[in-house]
C-alpha cells in the first residue's frame, strides 16, 4: 500500500495537490479540514464541538479527530493506500497515525511537505477568502492558523525525519510544476519499496530450486537458512558446533542461529530490489521473527508462496537427492525424511493461517511440471512488483 500524508501550513495548496494525487495513485483520500467542515454543515455533535475552535484558527482535540479519521476509513478494495490531508499536525496525531495504520496493517509510506513562505501564504489565503468565504480564512485568524503551524504542527517534522520519511517540495510554481516535483518524489519513494517473498513447502518441494532462479531473474537476494547453517558446519565455526546435531537428526537449529546468519546476510547487501527467503520461518515463532528483522528496515513479507506437494513426490525426491553429490546428512535414512516432513506438517497450519489473515498466502501445485510451476510463480512477482510501483 502507498499510504501518503501531505504536510505544509495553511494555504501551502495541500487539497489541490491532494486531489491530483489521489486520482493519480488511487488512493483513498482523507481530508480533516474536508470532513470537519461537513461535520459542522451538517451540525453534528462532532461539528458543533469543532466549530468554535476552527473558527478561532485553532486545533480539534486529537479524539474527535481521530474517530473522525476512523469513520472514514471505508477503504475501496480496489484503492492502492490512503492519502492523508491536514493530518497529522501535532507530534501526538504523528504517533496516533502510526497507530490507525497499524490497526490496519500497513504503515505511512511517506510525509510530503509542500514548503511555501509566510507571506506567499497570507495572499494566497486572502484571495481564496474573497472568493469561498471560508471562516477560518480571515486575516487575524491565518495569522493565528500559521502561528499554530510553527509552534506545534513543524514539530511533526522531526518525527518523520528521524524514520526517514520526511520529503520537503518546493511549492512555489503552477499546480501542475509542483505535482511533477511531488510525484517525481513519490516514483523515486516507490522504487525503493522492498518486495520480500518466502517459500514454503516441505522438504523436496523445489523451494529452493525455484527460489533461485527467481532471486536471479528478479535481481533479488536469496537467503537460504539451511545453506547458510550447512556453511557454518563445513567450517566449523562456533555456530556450526552448536547447528550441527539439529542437522543430523533434521531437527529445527535454535532461531538464535538463524537471525545472526541472516541479519548478517542482509547487512551484506544494500540498494536491492528485495529478499527470496528459503526455509526461514519454518515456525509461528520464526514468522514473527522475520516480521521484526524486515521492520527494521521498514519493510514486511509480501507474499508467501506456499508449494503444496504431495507427501510421496517429496519422499521420492528426498531419496533421490541421497544419491547425489547435493545429499544432506538427513536425506540418508526414510526414518529421517519422514521425521522431517512430520515435524514441518505439525508447525505448517499456524504459519500458514499467519500469513494467510495477512492476504499474503499464494498457493501452489508443487507436483505441477517444475517449468509450469516457475512461470507460475515468476508471473505472481512480476505482479507483485507492479503493485508496489503503483
């Protein structure tokens, strides 16, 4: 989702420029001072509550505010993100944002400040008064409104700029001369948009066959926990040691492991399109897990692509990997593969319900010709990658 707030004071045009955006991006648009102004029209308890603090130039309490917003978020299934106008405007409303949005699983992909100078504001706000009779667009009251702007809204700033999200934009210009200069900023925001993918499946499902090759054909980076553990015993490092007895019986190695190899792995690589993750998480634990490691670089699982493969198919599979230089010490003996597959069955529904609530579960036919399932799988991220640009 591109969930976008548009930030500046008072006459700084944020609801024409809102308006373009909305239309441009799909986004559902929310305006406070919109929907404030219909509130008192309409001389709801909200309205009447409001309208002697606006007219005043001042601020509406963050609780009538904030049941405001959630009244209007009636999200249009097809809409791409929300689009926020006048709000946040006090550092309060900034934590209160992050709050709503966490409430629907998403967070504010961007704050677009629109800088204009104070007395480029007051003429603006002077003629818009002579021509919609706005109350709150009288002289006394847009110095009062940019008063407020700088002692309390501005702070909201550092609460962006600390999370790498702030963007100032030169709001000087024609409508359409600002527009290009905020969505060139939004296009270069969209770009660097992580798309992380999991592959899950049982043992001798492809996962990782697949996951390679559309790590490479996507220019995504595949991180693979069994091959990096399988590397740690060959070279007998300390976390080799500790790894080595869970591989040998086909056990899950401790998830203190496993985020040390993959924070490591991550940190190796900058400037990239996203993740492929082969075998991590394997538990509900580990699902939270990797929601907290992706967090960190404000970033979540898009989708999990879920290989449904036959219990035989990975059996045979299995047994035939035993036979060739690629054997795992737990492809040796049936009593183990089956010990495998019996301890994924068991973890399996929980993660995949997890992900499932999420709307991020993709399920495949993993007994499907390997070329079929490919370009299966590689259409499901071409998507993906096409939604993430939008």
């Amino acid at each position: 989702m591109l969930n976008i707030a548009l930030f500046g004071p008072p006459g700084a045009g944020k609801g024409t420029q809102a308006k373009k955006l909305a239309e441009k991006y799909n986004l559902t648009y929310i305006s406070t001072g919109d929907i404030l102004r219909k509130e008192i029209a309409d001389k709801t308890p909200f309205g009447l509550q409001a309208k002697e603090v606006i007219e005043q130039g001042g601020l509406v309490c963050d609780e009538t505010i904030v049941q405001i917003i959630e009244n209007s978020i009636n999200m249009n299934p097809d809409s791409n993100g929300i689009l926020f106008d006048g709000f946040p405007r006090t550092y309060a409303q900034a934590y209160i944002l992050d709050g709503l949005l966490i409430k629907m699983n998403t967070k504010l992909s961007c704050l677009i400040s629109l800088e204009v100078p104070k007395d480029e504001l007051i003429g603006r706000m002077m003629a818009r008064a002579s021509k919609e009779n706005r109350a709150d667009d009288k002289k006394e009251i847009i110095e009062n409104r940019l008063h407020e702007y700088d002692t309390k809204t501005v702070q909201v700033i550092d609460y962006y700029k600390d999370q790498g999200k702030y963007y100032a934009i030169d709001g000087i210009g024609t409508v359409d001369e600002v527009f290009e200069r905020v969505t060139d900023r939004i296009e270069e925001i969209l770009s660097q948009t992580l798309l992380n993918v999991v592959f899950f499946g049982p043992p001798g499902a492809g996962k990782g066959t697949q996951a390679k090759r559309l790590a490479k054909k996507f220019n995504m980076v595949y991180i693979s926990t069994g091959e990096m553990i399988r590397k740690e015993v060959a070279e007998q490092t300390e976390l080799g040691k500790i790894a080595k007895p869970y591989l040998e019986t086909g056990d899950i190695v401790p998830d203190d492991i496993a985020i040390r190899l993959i924070e490591r792995k991550i940190a190796q690589h900058k400037n990239i399109k996203g993740f492929i993750f082969k075998g991590f998480p394997s538990t509900l634990v580990q699902a939270y897990i990797l929601g907290g490691l992706l967090k960190k670089l404000d970033s979540s699982v898009s989708l999990v692509m879920n290989m449904n493969t036959s219990t035989l198919l990975s059996l045979k599979r299995l047994t035939a990997r035993s036979k060739t230089p690629n054997a795992r010490s737990y492809d040796m003996d049936a009593e183990t593969i089956i010990h495998r597959l019996e301890v994924l069955q068991d973890r399996s529904c929980k993660i995949l319900d997890f992900y499932e609530q999420q709307d991020k579960l993709v399920n495949f036919n993993g007994n499907d010709d390997p070329e079929k399932l490919h370009e299966q799988i590689a259409d499901t991220i071409e998507k993906a990658f096409k939604e993430i640009r939008k």
